[in-house]
C-alpha cells in the first residue's frame, strides 16, 4: 500500500468525523477555522503523491474545494461528507500499471 492511500485513508476517516454536524462544526470552529488550513495541506499532500504514484487523484482535489469552502456552514458539512466518502472510496483503487 502506498503512502498516498494511507493519506487518502486517514483524510477520508477525518473527513467524515468533521461531517458530524455538532461535534465537526464545533472542532473547526474552536480551532479558529486553522483545523481547515491542516486539512488542506494534508489534501495538498495527498494529492502530488497521488499523481506522483499515477493513481486517481479525485478523492485529495474535492478534499482541497471542501478545505476552501468548509466555513461555509451546511455547504460545509455536505463537502466534508461528500469528501470523505470519496477519499476512502480513491483508497481502495489501485494505480495504473505501466
């Protein structure tokens, strides 16, 4: 398993928590909106080693518009849903074989 799909795991997984509404909502917003800074160089991260790796890259690039665009209140929640759901769904695929 490569470095990326363990990010693309571990992001999805904290994806999906901050996809809680009260407890999610409340973690960004405690934390100052930075929670949305770490998660987007995580996405960032995850995303050059995807492409690096030629694997699909989706999962980490709608991860990158939700970190944009959490603050936005239930346009937030639904991003970090749809997000999360897509991180880990893009690390069960495998990459291309050469």
């Amino acid at each position: 398993m490569t470095l990326s799909r363990i990010l693309k795991f571990f992001s999805g997984i904290a994806e999906l928590f901050l996809a809680i509404p009260v407890l999610g909502g409340a973690l960004v917003l405690s934390s100052g909106y930075s929670l949305l800074g770490v998660m987007l160089v995580l996405h960032l991260v995850t995303y050059v080693l995807s492409r690096s790796n030629h694997e699909p890259a989706y999962g980490p690039a709608i991860g990158i518009v939700t970190s944009l665009l959490a603050w936005i209140p239930f346009v937030g929640w639904f991003l970090h849903l749809i997000s999360g759901l897509f991180l880990l769904i893009n690390s069960a695929q495998r990459g291309r074989i050469r």
